[in-house]
C-alpha cells in the first residue's frame, strides 16, 4: 500500500467523525489537493459543503477563510486593498481574505463577473498582483467554491474561463435517509459543527508529508495506452453532438493528474484506464457547454460527458 493509500483512509476516518456519508466527494477534495487543483462544490443547501472544507482544512493544518460572495462584493473585498498612511505619506497594502491556505467562496455565482475574476490569477499561479507589486499564495493554496444547483436568481452563471480554472466540479448529493439519521444521532447526543476539535478532527497531513504525497503522485506511471485514452475521450467531447463547445487541453491534464492521484489512493504506482473512467465526469463535466437542441430533452452535464466517454474504447 502507498503512503497516499494510507493517508486516505487516515483522512476518511478524521473526516468522517465530522461528516456522515458523502466519502466520494471527500475522495474528491483529497485528489484535489493531491494535484494542487481547485474545486467547485454544487448541492443544495444543508449538504455539509462549508462542513467539508472547514474539516479538510482542519485535517490539513491550513488556515481556513470564508468569503461569502454576494452581489455587492468588490474584488478589493478578495484580494486587498492600499491605504494611504498620513505620518509616513506612503500606502500600506492591507492584505484580503484571499491571503490563506484553504479559501472557501461560498455561493461564487452570486457575485458579478468582475468580482469573481479577482480569483482567476490567484486560482492559476498561486499569486496576486496588486499595484504591480507580486505577492505569492504558497502551493497549498486551495479554492473550495460551493453554488446552489436550484436557485438561479440573482446570481451570475461562472464564465467558461473560470470553471476552466476548477480542477473538480462535485456534486454534493442529499443523504439518504440512513445516513440522515446517523447524522441525526450525532446532533442528538451533542455535537457541534463548529467545535471541531471536540468532535475529533485533527491533523493527518501537514505541509511537510503534503509535499511527500505530491511527489509519490507524480511517481505515478502513466503508459502509452492511458495517455491515448485520455487524448480520444477528450477528442471525443469536441466532437459530440450534445455539445456546442468540448474540452479544451486543461480538461486533457486534469485526466491525466485526476487518473494518477486516483491510481495513488488506491495504493498502485501506476494508472490503469479504470482511473481515467472514474474522475471523468468530475473533471469535465464543468468543461463543456451543451448544445440547446441537447438541453430540451434533458441531456444533464453528466450524461453529455458519459455520452463521448461512451464513444470510446477502453484500452485493455
């Protein structure tokens, strides 16, 4: 078993003392970091998103920020903004919520498109520009974004541009009911969602044994039948009839880092198609854009990508 197979179970169970269920989408943040990726969370409210990423956060030794994104929020609200400072007649830049390690944009889609292209740089080269002056992020940086699936008013739908930018879009589904009643359970005898500590989440991975894992993914050996597999299911997006627009050459990476952190988890050094197939919809399906004529009958997101994975021969 690799050292990433093991951290995972780790994760789970620190996690899982918190969360009840919802072990893919955790799966999924876990893969993420692994990658140094960002993700979109979409689910309706109540789903223990903003849970999820404050416990991962937790679990990582992070310094966690909330920003709730509302229709007023400017991008100094994000990055920061300079002062002018009288006695020395000089401006101080005072530093924005973005300056963490873990940044959860709660309801990115109701702040104008101006507002959320203050992350784009941040969400790419792990920086922020501010009067020309540079200032770095570190490589633990991670995005976590949540939007509600249902609610569409008053909000401002992602440009392709920015969920390009999203390593994961998951879906952040309702519990069943068995799990809604151990959640249930545990709220019964006392627990509180914002003691972490008191529930038992605590640290698994730290800066350190972070960078370890991300070395051992790297290590991952990925054959010449894996890259072709990624190159046609991809090819195949572009040349689907559901959609009007397929993935570009991130959603090619996203494949291939996605397959051997997935290949890692598992306790194997090397990826297999299997692993491709399992984090395809996650890491396309926010990648695309349907055609209107798909959209009437009812083609979702995940059907369009399962559609052209479908198209394509799993090499063997």
């Amino acid at each position: 078993m690799t050292q990433t197979a093991e951290l995972r179970e780790r994760l789970h169970d620190v996690l899982g003392r918190a969360i009840v269920g919802q072990q893919q989408v955790i799966d999924g943040l876990f893969i993420a970091v692994l990658v140094g990726g960002h993700v979109l969370l979409e689910g309706v409210p109540g789903t223990a998103k903003t849970l999820m990423a404050r416990a991962l956060a937790a679990a990582l030794d992070a310094k966690f920020t909330r920003i709730q994104f509302t229709p007023d929020l400017l991008p100094s609200d994000i990055i920061g903004t300079s002062v002018y400072r009288a006695n020395t007649g000089t401006f101080e830049f005072r530093p924005g919520p973005i300056f963490t390690d873990t940044l959860l944009a709660d309801e990115i889609n109701r702040a104008p498109a101006k507002t959320q292209a203050a992350l784009l740089e941040a969400m790419e080269e792990h920086q922020v520009t501010s009067d020309g002056q540079r200032m770095p992020l570190g490589n633990r940086f991670l995005v976590v974004a949540t939007q509600n699936p249902i609610e569409y008013e008053g909000t401002y739908p992602l440009p392709e541009a920015q969920l390009d930018r999203f390593f994961f879009k998951l879906e952040v589904p309702v519990p069943a009911t068995d799990v809604e009643i151990a959640m249930l359970r545990r709220y019964d005898v006392g627990f509180d969602p914002h003691d972490l500590a008191r529930a038992g989440v605590e640290v698994v991975l730290d800066a350190e044994a972070l960078g370890a894992l991300r070395r051992e993914v790297s290590a991952v050996r990925v054959g010449d039948e894996v890259l072709g597999y990624i190159a046609a299911v991809v090819a195949a997006t572009r040349t689907s009839p559901d959609l009007s627009l397929g993935a570009g050459p991130r959603g090619s990476i996203a494949l291939l880092l996605g397959a051997k952190a997935m290949a890692a988890i598992q306790g194997r050094d090397y990826a297999v198609p299997d692993d491709v197939k399992e984090i395809c919809v996650p890491a396309l399906r926010h990648r695309m854009v349907r055609r209107p004529e798909a959209e009437i009958p009812g083609v979702s997101e995940v059907a369009a990508v399962q559609r052209a994975e479908g198209r394509v021969p799993v090499p063997r």
